[in-house]
C-alpha cells in the first residue's frame, strides 16, 4: 500500500475509528508537525544598553542553527526593536553591534506572537549578526542634513542621506503616532497640518523583500525646526 498518495482525510477517518496500521498513524503525526509549523507568528526583540535605555542600529539576526539568517536580517529603530514573521519553530537569534559584545540565544517554538527585551554590554565581541551585508544593498541610514527651503506657500524638505532609503515619515512628535511611511523622495513638500508647526521629525527606513524574508533598516530620528515667525 503506498501511503504517500494516499488522501490525508480518508487517513484521519481511519484513525478515528481505529481501523489504521501503523504507517498511517506515523504519516498523520507528521502531517500535524508540518501544519503547526506551517503557521506564522511574529518574533522580536528589544535590545537595550545596561543602563536599560534602547539600542539603535543593532543588527539582529533570526534563522535556525544552519543558517542564522533564515528569516530575517535587519537592524534595530529608534526604540531598539526589530521584527519578522517566522513559522512555529524553534528559533537561533543572533545581536550585535560595534563596541558591544555580540550574543547568540535559542528560543523555542511558539504560537503567539513575542517581543523579547535583550541586553547587550560593553565588551568584547561575540556573536556578529551581518545584517548590513544583506539589508537593502548595503549600509545603515544615516541623515546627513535637511535644508528647510519656503517659496510662496509651500515648505520643503531637502534631505541628503547615506544610504538607500526606500521610504519615509513625520509627524508632530516622535512617536509618529498614526503618520504612514510613503516612498522615499529627497525633496518632501510638506502638508499644511506639519509646516505650520514649529518642529516636526523625519525618520528614514530602507524596506524590501530578500530571500523570501522583509528586511528593514531605519535611521534614527531627526527633529527639524521650521520657520514660523514669518506666518
């Protein structure tokens, strides 16, 4: 009897009603294996210095024992996080950074999404996690200067930059509560609602799918003043 072709409900039926041999029963836990693993949950960390405060631009990668990489490589925001969907298994994640001692931790299989706080210390290196030879062609971002130009009544933002960006974002506050990412351009005109303001911040991110994996890299954040007295 080849078990391979044969249907996966008519297997289950059969085990229900306790009529299977032994090769059935066998086929049918590892159907069950591969459909728990098949779905995706979403893992993170935040990484944070001894004196607890968020660590920008560490790179983080999360894979499995024989290739660290395998769902992600990317860098840490503003607030130390980064993110990527993996399937429910179990897990090798590796942080680094320049002048901190890299680690290497194991987590194990979950079905909920987590966020894991991680300490990095000064010291020597460890563990190196290269998320900058694979994230959106290249190095971190980094915003150089922005030049505030008005004419008539439009301000605009001349951004120069390190790096590849793909998209960008500002807000009133740092937060950027509910301000959406749109495609990087180096002159940004700015809506009414943010040029009457007196500051508003920029943060810049490099977006893209590699390897069947998003990767993201975002620059700090950038606090701009605008010229208001003469309005």
């Amino acid at each position: 009897m080849n078990t391979r072709n044969t249907p996966r409900t008519p297997v289950r039926n059969r085990i229900a009603s306790h009529l299977k041999p032994l090769a059935l029963s066998v086929l049918a836990a590892s159907a069950l294996v591969a459909s728990l693993s098949a779905e995706a949950t979403q893992f993170g960390v935040r990484v944070v210095n001894d004196s607890g405060k968020p660590v920008s631009g560490a790179s983080v990668c999360i894979g499995l024992p024989g290739n660290f990489k395998q769902f992600g490589a990317l860098f840490t925001d503003a607030d130390g996080m980064a993110r990527v969907d993996v399937p429910n298994v179990p897990l090798v994640v590796t942080i680094s950074k320049t002048r901190f001692s890299g680690m290497r931790i194991s987590e194990p299989a979950r079905g909920f999404n987590l966020v894991k706080q991680v300490t990095l210390s000064d010291g020597i290196p460890g563990p190196r996690c290269r998320a900058g030879s694979t994230t959106a062609g290249g190095p971190a971002i980094a915003i150089d200067s922005v030049d505030v130009i008005e004419v008539a009544d439009t301000t605009t933002l001349n951004i120069s930059v390190s790096g590849a960006p793909s998209h960008y974002r500002v807000a009133t506050t740092d937060a950027f509560d509910g301000a959406r990412w749109q495609q990087y351009q180096p002159s940004v005109e700015l809506p009414l609602s943010l040029a009457e303001q007196g500051q508003i911040f920029l943060q810049l991110r490099r977006y893209e799918e590699v390897s069947k994996a998003w990767l993201e890299a975002r620059s700090t954040v950038v606090e701009v003043r605008l010229p208001i007295a003469a309005r």
